[in-house]
C-alpha cells in the first residue's frame, strides 16, 4: 500500500538493486536503471537520429525559429516575455525559501503557480508555431532506443530483451506500452517518493552512512545509477538538517517538503521590520496566521503561546514575542 513503510522499502530495495522487474506481454522483463555512463549513449543516440532528420530535411529548432520571426508569427519580444518570466519564477521561489511564515510562503508560491501557467501557455504556442523539427524528431527516436538500451532478460543485466532487429519489428502500440512502463517507473522512484522513503523510521539507521558513497553500495561513483546517486544525496541532506536545525516539529520530520522550509525559514530566521506592528504595542506578530503561529510554538519545542501571554500578564511585548519566535533580541 503506498506510504506505508512496506512500499518505501520496496521502493529502497529497487533503488538498491538497480533494475525494476516487471512484465510485458506475459513474460517477466528487467528495466535497468539509467546510470551517468549510460546517459552518453543517449547523446549517441541523439546525434545520429538528428543528422538523419537533417538529411531527411526537417530543419533544426534555430532555422526554424529564425523563418517565424521573419513571417511575423513570433518575435524577439515573445522569447524576452518567456526569459523574463523564468527569471521571475526563480527569484520568487529564492524569495518564498527565505520567509518565516508559513501563510507567506504560501501567498509567494500562488503567485509562482500562476506565473508557471502563463510561462507553459506562451512555450505550448512557440512550440505549436514552429511545429516539428529535428531535434524533436532525434528526441523521440534516441528515446526509443535507450529504452531497448535498458531492457534486459535477466536479473544480472547481461543479456538484452530485444535485439536491434527484434525491436525494429515492434509494433507502434507495444513501443507506446513499454514507454509507460519506464513512466511509470519514473513517477514510482520520483525525487519526492525518494526523499519520503529517506525520512522514514526504517531508514534513520542509514542517514550517518550517506556520507561514504562506496561503503554504501561499495561501487565507484560512476557505477551508481541516478535513483541510487539520489538516495544518497537526499540522505545526506536530511542528515544535515538533523544534525544543524534545532527544534524541529515532530510531525514534519517524516515531512520532506515542510522539513526543508523549516530548515530554510531557521537559517533566515532573521525577522523583517514590517512583521511586527509597532501600533500594537509590540505585542502582535503583523500578518501571522493561526497556522503560522502554530509553527512558532513548534519550532520552540511545543511552547503554547497561550501559557506565555498568561505568564506575562496577558501580553506579550515586541522582544518577548522575538524570543518566543526563536530570534535573539
């Protein structure tokens, strides 16, 4: 069942085993996972399907890009709206990692999703304007050929499922199906399925190991698949943050998306001016949700703000409230 401890360690295991095993058409088929020396035959492969397209006469994405802007169907405004706009989600998402509340970061990231529709809804209409060219023509052909690249009759990764004739005979459906079993497979071993499974109690044991790549798997770097590489370097972060982030809310420890924010939001802790009210006798975090609140009292050990209004007469002033939030004053 998914997010229970038995499907991270499942998980875990494929990670460390290197290969997923599954089924096509009745008959148990491995899918090796793709390693850093496995990617330059990719690149090979991408190379040779772009000069064919070349010759074939498909131009490239710069020729054709130039003959739109010559037509007026797009222009050199069209592409600055594009940069200008993934330079401001980035910034944005710089801006939401550096703020202490939580209700903050959210408004920031509302404004992120919307700026990442509008950014895929102008790429979608260049795309459909300059329409296919060779290099998505390589793109998809150096697709099909790594995914017969990774395809293997046997646990030990040696003897190859299909021939390179036996491939060239499929079907344009079973291409299609094999095609969703390394989707799959990517949406099962995600970046966010991995860093859940790092997190959890079975793996605490192994987050100090995550520094020694080779005592971990005892292979050379190199030999190391991305979902394996990606195990280690997740555990070492959250190792780090372990270790260098104090106070940390038990129900964000298995949290790795919030973990992380309260790491960030700990390192910036720093408070703005404009977050507290000078009008209110300094006795009011300005523009702090309940649920920002909450995250103030959990990030001092489970401190109830209540208790501490009580304990000073029923108010707190501007340095009592930075202490409670964490702040030297």
């Amino acid at each position: 069942m998914k997010n229970s401890d038995e499907y991270y360690i499942s998980l875990i295991g494929e990670a460390f085993d290197g290969y997923t095993e599954t089924s096509f058409e009745g008959e148990t088929i491995f899918l090796k996972h793709v390693s850093i020396k496995d990617q330059r035959y990719l690149h090979k492969y991408y190379e040779k399907y772009k000069k064919i397209a070349l010759a074939k006469g498909l131009d490239c994405e710069e020729d054709r890009l130039k003959t739109i802007k010559d037509d007026g169907m797009w222009s050199s405004a069209d592409d600055s709206k594009i940069s200008s706009l993934e330079f401001e989600v980035k910034n944005l998402q710089r801006t939401a990692k550096a703020l202490p509340l939580r209700s903050q970061r959210e408004n920031i990231q509302k404004d992120v999703d919307s700026k990442i529709l509008t950014l895929t809804e102008l790429k979608l209409k260049r795309k459909e304007i300059i329409g296919k060219t060779a290099e998505d023509y390589a793109t998809q052909r150096s697709a099909d050929e790594i995914l017969r690249f990774l395809l293997f009759k046997d646990e030990k990764l040696k003897k190859h499922f299909f021939s390179d004739e036996e491939f060239g005979d499929l079907e344009a459906w079973q291409i299609l199906k094999l095609a969703e079993i390394q989707d799959k497979l990517a949406k099962t071993i995600s970046d966010i399925n991995i860093q859940k499974a790092v997190l959890r109690p079975f793996f605490q044991m192994y987050l100090s190991f995550c520094e020694n790549p080779y005592s971990f798997y005892e292979k050379p770097v190199t030999h190391l698949t991305i979902f394996q590489l990606k195990v280690l370097l997740y555990g070492r972060m959250f190792h780090n943050i372990f270790q260098y982030t104090e106070d940390i809310p038990d129900d964000i420890k298995q949290d790795p998306e919030k973990l992380m924010a309260f790491s960030e939001s700990q390192r910036n802790k720093g408070v703005s001016k404009d977050l507290v009210r000078d009008d209110a006798d300094g006795s009011v975090l300005f523009g702090a949700t309940n649920e920002d609140i909450k995250d103030l009292e959990g990030s001092r050990g489970g401190v109830s703000l209540s208790d501490e209004i009580e304990k000073h007469g029923g108010k707190l002033d501007m340095k009592q409230m930075m202490r409670l939030a964490g702040h030297d004053v």
